[in-house]
C-alpha cells in the first residue's frame, strides 16, 4: 500500500514538472519570454541543480538570449527615429534589460550536465545608457509639462501635474519639479464653494449652520476636485454646491402609556415526583425521583415610550459659476428618531421575556432640544450628502 502510494505521488510529481516545462516552451515558441524566463527562473529557485531542472536552464538560456536581441533591435530603431515622444519607452526597455538580469544573476552558475558546461548568459552594464535615457526623458517631461502649463486649460495643468509626478519618480528633485507640481495642482483642481440657504420657517442658529457645512471628516476632496465651506482668498470658484434647506419638521415630545398582563410558566426548584396514588416514585437504585417544579407567575406590566423626532428636507445644487447654470440637483431627507422605553410591573418580573428584563433598569430621561435634534439629524444628512457628491462628480 506505502509503495502505491509513493508511486502515485512521484508520478504526480512529474506530471507537474512536465506541464511548467511544456507550458514554459509554448511561452518560449509564442514570443512570450520574460514570461518564460519568469517560469523558469521560478522553478530553478530551488533544487536548481537536479537533473529534472535541467529542461528549464536550456529554455531560460534559449529565451534570454532572444529577448535580449528583440530589445536591443527595438532600441536601434528607436534611437534611429530620434522621436522625443519615444524617449519613455528607450528609458523603459534598458532598464527592463538590467532588471532581467538582475533576476538570473543569484542563480548563477546554473550547470547544463550533458554539455559539461556552465549556461550562458550574455550580460552587459547598461548603467550609463539607463542614466542618458533618464535624463533626456527628464528633460523631454519638464520642457512639455512647462508648455502645457503655460495654457489656462485646467485639463492641460492636470496632464502636466502626472508628467511632473513620473519625473519626480524617475529623477527626484528635478531642477524646480516640486515647485511646478504644486502650481500645476493648484491651477488644474476644480474649486466648489459649498453653503447652505434656509427656507424653512426654523431659525438655524450660526453654528449649526458651520457644522452642516463641516465636510472636512467626510473626505469629499478627490484629486483634482477641492471643497469650501468658508472662501479663501486667492481662489477663483469654479462650481458652487448649495444645500437648500426645504423643511425642517420636528415632532412634540411624546410619552406612550401602555399596560399589559404577562403570564409565563417557570421552573421554581424541584419537587418529589409523586405517582397517581400520592406515592412517591423511585428509581432502579431505590432514590426518590426529583421533577422540575413548574410555577404560573404573572405580572401587570406599566410600558413608557418617550419618542420625540426630526425630519429634514433639503436638495443639493450643483451650480456652474462660470455661466450660472445650475447643472444638477439631488433631493434628500433625513431623520433622526430619539426613543426611550422604560418599564414598571407589580407582580413577578420573572413573567416576562428575559430580553425585556432591561426595560425596568431604566428611567425616564430628559428629551433632546431641537437643536440638539437637528444636529443629530445633520449628522445623517452629511453622510448622505457624501453620497451624493461620491456619485455624482461635478466634472464627469
């Protein structure tokens, strides 16, 4: 049985090793090979010296010599063609040369068995060609995104912005790259001043006002779009975000009598269990049987529902201040309920359910005021304004 076993797992085993090797030579034949070097440089990781590896240092000897040749022809023609716009890819492909040497490099020596010899890899040092091509796709960057931002189209300051942000990647501080990254940021963000207007017939005090417009905890802002709820000098406005206070309803404190009769059957201790002629009933070791002792209790219970509630009504605009269109509007309601039920019984609490135990712990409490009810309600209303603004950007 051992023997079967192990037979069936050595033949699983090569089973395996023979379909990452073929898999391996059909990304070889197909063009694909970094990732066939890919392949076989992660199964000679281990045991590299085993005779079943030895498929995978032919092909990854085989693949890297043919993509070296693919990138260096590739590269020929690049320089040849001379296109600044190609500069990024020149820059690209040698470094994917060293990395890709860099990746067979701890492998090294990796034996062929039957030639007697090591495999060989064709390495070269590309640093000063990775340090040229750096430098002109620096400069190639830096002269475009400065071309880009000497326009006032926000669409351009933002294509300059990511050049500028690969740059820096690239070739941190760049001459004065932080700087125009900063401008490029600031010029391309959208800026949405964001107030509230009152038509209801409450008074909203000032503060209240200030903490429906806190958005700063929301995390509204994405990257090119900047929300104010207090103007700021220096800032030209491009999108206004009103929120248009439409209703706000808040009920009359309210408190519920409700009385009710509660019966439950429980266990109170144990009893004798006594047989139909009042005698008591043994078992098999002459002990007298002991019973549950089922109990009927009831209570009269008192029920105290404090409830107050407040509704708000509002709509969002977005509005263009560009032209004074308005673009879109968003209705939403929000409500927030303050409830608080307690409890009284004469009898035997144990008559009701268990989860209800709680409501005899508690008292009545003092009710929110309204302002304390409205805040509660912003709280919501901020949420779902978030929402709106997450769905529905200003600039599609």
């Amino acid at each position: 049985m051992l023997m079967k076993k192990i037979a069936f797992l050595l033949s699983l085993f090569i089973l395996i090793s023979s379909c990452g090797v073929k898999q391996t030579k059909n990304l070889l034949s197909s063009g694909n090979y970094d990732e066939a070097i890919n392949n076989a440089v992660s199964n000679l990781r281990t045991n590299k010296d085993k005779k079943g590896r030895q498929d995978y240092v032919y092909l990854l000897e085989e693949a890297f010599v043919k993509v070296k040749e693919r990138d260096l022809n590739t590269l020929n023609l690049l320089v040849k063609d001379a296109n600044p716009a190609q500069l990024e890819k020149i820059y690209n492909t040698y470094l994917q040369l060293n990395d890709r040497q860099e990746k067979i490099k701890p492998l090294l020596p990796l034996r062929l068995i039957k030639e007697g010899r090591n495999a060989i890899f064709p390495f070269d040092n590309y640093d000063d060609q990775i340090i040229e091509s750096k430098n002109a796709l620096s400069g190639y960057f830096y002269t475009n995104a400065k071309k880009l931002m000497a326009t006032s189209d926000k669409m351009n300051f933002r294509k300059a912005y990511d050049d500028l942000n690969y740059l820096n990647q690239i070739n941190p501080n760049y001459k004065d790259v932080l700087r125009l990254m900063d401008d490029a940021k600031f010029k391309g963000s959208d800026y949405v001043s964001v107030y509230t207007k009152n038509e209801t017939n409450m008074i909203i005090p000032i503060h209240l006002q200030n903490d429906l417009l806190d958005f700063s905890t929301l995390g509204l802002n994405d990257k090119w779009t900047v929300y104010h709820s207090n103007k700021q000098r220096g800032i030209d406005y491009d999108y206004g975000m009103m929120i248009n206070f439409r209703q706000i309803y808040i009920s009359p404190e309210q408190i519920k009598e409700n009385e009710f009769v509660k019966e439950r059957i429980i266990k109170d201790g144990v009893k004798k269990l006594i047989d139909a002629n009042g005698k008591e009933v043994l078992d098999e070791k002459e002990k007298v049987v002991m019973v549950d002792n089922l109990k009927t209790v009831n209570a009269l219970i008192y029920e105290f529902r404090q409830f107050k509630s407040c509704q708000i009504t509002a709509k969002v605009d977005y509005l263009n201040f560009r032209n004074n269109q308005l673009l879109q509007s968003f209705p939403i309601t929000s409500e927030f309920i303050f409830e608080n039920i307690y409890s009284t019984y004469k009898g035997d609490r144990r008559a009701s359910d268990d989860n209800y135990y709680s409501n005899f712990d508690k008292k009545a409490i003092a009710f929110p005021s309204n302002e304390q009810m409205v805040y509660d309600t912003g709280e919501d209303l901020k949420a779902k304004i978030k929402d709106v603004i997450s769905r529905n950007p200003i600039r599609n």
